[in-house]
C-alpha cells in the first residue's frame, strides 16, 4: 500500500472509497473520493481497490449524483422560465427587444483540489460564473479578506474536509474541538458576515462531512453542514450553490427543494430562508461577458 491508491475500511464494511493521503508508521491518513471526509485508519483496516466503479459504494454514489445532476438542470429550467414571467416576452420580440439574465456570482473556496476541479466544471456546464481556490482550510479566513472585495461575489461556498473526531474530550459534539475543520470554517463564515452583514446580499454556503452545523449558522451561514452530523457528497455545496445563483431576487429559495435535492439530504445540509441572487435585465446589451476562473493558492 502506497499514497495515491484507493482503499476502504474493512471495519466499516467498504462503506466509503477513500484515496491515501499519507502513511504514517502504522495509520493512513485518507480522504474520501466522493465524500468531503478526512480521517485515519489503521493500514491492517484497510483494503486496496484495483476497480473503484466496481464497488458497491462507488455505484450508489454514481446513481445519486446523476439524479442531482438531472435534477439540478430541470430546476435550472424552471427557475429561469419563473425569473422572465413577468416580462412580456412577445410584445419585447414585437419591439425586436430581449432580455438578458444575469445569474449570482460564486467565490469557491476549497480545501481539495480534486473536488474545487469538479466544482468549477459542474459551474461551467451550469453556466454560472465562479471564482474557485484551493487553500487549506486554515488559511481561508485570511484569504477572504482580500479575495471577497476583490472578486465581489453573491455567493460563498466554503469547504474541503472535516471530521469528528475519534478521541475528542467528553464525547461532546456541541463543541468545535471536537471537530477537524469545523472552527476554521466558522472563522472563515465570521469574516464573510462581517463583509456583508445583509444574510441576503451574501449567501454563505459552509462546512464539509460531519461538520458543526449550528456553530456555522450561528457565525453567519445561510447554509450549512451537516445536521445529522453524516458524510456529504462533494458536489452538495455546489448544488446549493447553483440554486441561490438562478434563484430571482425576488423570490426566497425554495427550502425544502434545495435540502431535498442534494445528494445527502435533510441530514446532510441544513439553512435558512434566504432570497436569490439571480437578475433578469433589459434590453440586452451588445456583449455581455462572464468568467470561470480557478486558482490555486499554496501555502
């Protein structure tokens, strides 16, 4: 066994795919393939997959990701059919006159860089602008002090890996040294409210697996992991991400969908009502251009 390959935990009978991080003397550090888990194991626990499409685990995932995927395109759809209702659309094509839509911008922080890549592709076929970033999740509360007047977003999802931990003092869930990443990801939430106090004029999407969901809404989150304190898909962040971007103005996001839609579910993310960022806009101009960028930042 060797950093790179792709393993599962024999004690919890394969449930999750993981990729090795690390070895250290007898443990591997490992994080997950499609979860946004990072935990250790010890190297006897573990079994190398030669085939991971092959794994029981792997193709459940792919069935649920595929319907969040159709399903994110459908309310895609909808949603922005409803944003051009009140425009009279034939009496525009009479004037030769046509709207233009103007979806909520997104800055991306990550603390993986496999899973910001997935990220910024879904955004690009999704066709909402994004600004991506790897950074490790101590480092983002720092880094959004410039990037957030500088990259001016709608939107902020904030995420990587987290965890809770296996000897953590009192069994205590309530409490954020409990958790891996959950007190970086609060510290970065804390400075993205203070950027724009208005919960609808910033929508902070935070946390990662088992992630401390109270204290994230508490610091400032719109939306947060995880409720149920369970593994969330890599890709829920961006799914809720997306809906705030081609959700009206004018209109409050649709709790209950978003929640629902995700991959993990009502476990897995919770929020808050929370108004859209998408704009319609009239007439359309000649050229109207947006960008998905990704960097990455190194420490």
């Amino acid at each position: 066994m060797k950093q790179g390959d792709l393993v599962v935990r024999k004690s919890y009978g394969g449930d999750v795919l993981f990729r090795v991080e690390d070895m250290r003397s007898d443990k591997a550090l490992l994080k997950g393939t499609d979860y946004r888990l990072l935990a250790d194991a010890p190297i006897p626990d573990l079994s190398v997959v030669d085939d991971p499409e092959s794994t029981s685990a792997r193709q459940q995932v792919r069935i649920k990701v595929n319907d969040s995927l159709k399903r994110m395109r459908q309310e895609k759809a909808h949603l922005t059919v409803l944003s051009g209702q009140d425009y009279d659309r034939a009496a525009l094509q009479q004037q030769s006159q046509s709207y233009f839509e103007l979806p909520g911008k997104v800055l991306h922080l990550d603390g993986d860089g496999n899973y910001l890549r997935k990220s910024m592709q879904l955004y690009q076929t999704m066709k909402v602008p994004a600004h991506g970033v790897h950074a490790h999740e101590s480092q983002m509360a720092q880094l959004l002090y410039r990037l957030l007047p500088q990259v001016k977003p709608d939107i902020v999802v904030i995420t990587g890996h987290d965890g809770v931990l296996k000897n953590r003092e009192g069994e205590d869930l309530y409490s954020l040294s409990s958790y891996k990443n959950s007190q970086h990801f609060v510290n970065a939430v804390r400075v993205a409210r203070q950027y724009e106090k208005n919960m609808d004029g910033l929508v902070i999407v935070a946390g990662a697996c088992q992630s401390h969901f109270e204290a994230l809404l508490q610091s400032g989150s719109n939306f947060a992991s995880s409720p149920g304190r369970i593994l969330i898909h890599a890709l829920d962040p961006v799914y809720i991400a997306i809906k705030a971007s081609y959700t009206s103005v004018r209109e409050s996001i649709n709790l209950s969908d978003v929640i629902h839609g995700t991959i993990s579910g009502i476990d897995g993310v919770g929020g808050i009502e929370t108004m859209g960022r998408h704009r319609m806009g009239l007439p359309k101009p000649k050229k109207v251009t947006q960008s998905t960028a990704s960097m990455k930042i190194t420490s």
